[in-house]
C-alpha cells in the first residue's frame, strides 16, 4: 500500500483514482474531488476543507479526521466506509451509500445527512443541525445516539435505534419496521403514517404523537403532560407506564394505562372504531 505523510492539496482531483493509499497527517485544501473514483483508501489525521473530496469510492477507513464545513457534501455514491474518532462540520454528508459504520463520530452541522443510504451502523454518535436526516435509509442500526434536528428518519425501513435522545419534530414519518429501544423521542407530530413502528421502554413529549399509524406497538413506555391528541386514525396495542393525558379517536387495537385524561371519541372516528381504552389497575375498559 503506497503512503503519502504531512502532505497537503488543494485544487481539483488532486489525487484522482488512486487505489491501495494510506494517508496520514494530510490536509486537502480548497478545491473539488480529491479523492474522487478511489478504493481501499486509509485516512489518519488528516484534514479535509475543500468540496466532495470521497465521490464514487469503494472501501475506505477514516480515524481521528477533521472535515470543516467547506468538505460539504463529502461522501456520495460509495460504498464500505468506516469512520472512528472524527468530526464532521460539513453539511450534506452520506449520500447514496452501502455500507457506512461510524464509531464515536461528531457531526455539528448535519443537515441533510444520510440520504437514501443503505447498511447504516452508528455507535455513540452526536449529531446536531440536522434537519431532514436519514432520508430514504434502509436497513440502519443506531446506539448510543443522540440528535437534534427536525423531520429525521423519514421514508426509512428496517431501522433499530437505541439508548438514545432524539429531539425532531415530524420524526419517523412514513416510515416502515422501526423499532426504538430505551429512548427519549421529543418532539411534535412523531410517528405518522408509519408501519409496523415499535417503542419500547420510550419516553414520548409533544403534541399529536403516532397519529395515522398502522400497527403500532408500545410496550411500557411513559408519555409526557404535553404529549396530547394521541393516536388519532392508529391502530395499536399499547402498555403505557404511567398516564396518557390525551387520546382522540384511535381506529382499532387496545391501550392500556395507568390513566387518561382527555377522551375525545367523537363522530369523525374511522372504521372499525374499536379501540379499547382500559386501566392497569382493575382493566376497566373506556368502550367506544
């Protein structure tokens, strides 16, 4: 493998389809496509400033590396990274890839990161700015993850998150076989028009949550006073912790809860309209 060390490039394709190359302690100033068509590609501690630098790679490592936000749009159409110890204040990374693992990765100013990538696999990540993340994902795995930005994981399928904190409003819209493990998930709007979404152990804030859901399942999660209007048009079968301070007009399945506040079953209800409202304690059920 050729190694290139405490090198620096600017301009474009400086080091175009290049393959079998380790490059430590080099900075890629501002230009276009540094790296653009390579293959197996290790980069250690280095510097990444100018636009697009990996586009059309395949087979890449990248440890204890700094991409400013002038290396927007870094990664595209590749495949089979891994990226350790890194941080990324470049928007509008991770597009069109196959094979992406992240371990103890920052990302600052994500937004639009994620688009239409498949075989995710991120580990204690941060990620902060990020509106529209995870876009079209297929097949994600997430730990130790914590997220602000808003309209996260829409359109994705065949997603397992956990221990996290994700604060986004309109989260996990439209999306398919989800299921979060021990979570915090804030914000207004969560969960519409999903299927097969599964929340486990999830503590839940904001108006309007998991309305229009098909086939949802919690299993003892706790949802926040301000967590209202619940489950409008869903079909589900729900263990919640604690009380649900809200519900209107869920279509079909069962809830059970500690207590609810706000029942709202009015003539807007969709068939078959038989959702069962019951109590832990004595399994009371609030008949529509």
């Amino acid at each position: 493998m050729e190694q290139i060390r405490n090198k620096e490039y600017a301009g474009e394709r400086p080091l175009f389809a290049i393959h079998d190359l380790q490059l430590e302690n080099v900075t890629i100033h501002t230009g276009e496509s540094a790296l653009k068509e390579c293959s197996n590609i290790i980069a250690v501690n280095c510097r990444f400033e100018g636009k697009y630098p990996f586009w059309h790679n395949n087979g890449f490592i990248v440890k204890n590396s700094f991409f400013t936000e002038g290396a927007r749009a870094a990664l595209w159409y590749s495949q089979n990274l891994q990226m350790v110890d890194t941080v990324v204040e470049a928007p509008k990374m991770f597009r069109e890839m196959d094979g992406v693992k992240l371990e103890n990765v920052q990302l600052p100013n994500a937004l639009e990161t994620f688009w239409s990538c498949r075989n995710v696999d991120l580990k204690n990540v941060q990620i902060d700015k990020a509106d529209y993340l995870f876009m079209y994902g297929e097949n994600v795995r997430i730990e130790n993850y914590s997220q602000n930005g808003n309209y996260s994981f829409q359109y994705c399928k065949n997603v397992e998150i956990r221990n996290a904190v994700i604060n986004s409003k309109d989260a996990f819209w439209n999306t398919e076989n989800v299921t979060v493990y021990d979570s915090e998930l804030n914000g207004e709007y969560l969960g519409w028009h999903s299927r097969n979404l599964r929340l486990v152990n999830c503590k839940i804030s904001g108006t309007q949550p998991l309305c229009y859901a098909h086939d949802l399942v919690m299993e003892n999660c706790t949802m926040v006073e301000d967590a209202d209007l619940c489950f409008e048009y869903s079909s589900l079968q729900a263990t919640i912790n604690g009380p649900v301070h809200s519900v209107k007009n869920p279509r079909s399945g069962s809830i059970i809860a500690e207590s609810y506040g706000e029942i709202i079953i009015d003539g807007n209800i969709k068939a078959p309209g038989n959702c069962e409202l019951k109590l832990w304690d004595d399994a009371t059920c609030f008949n529509q």
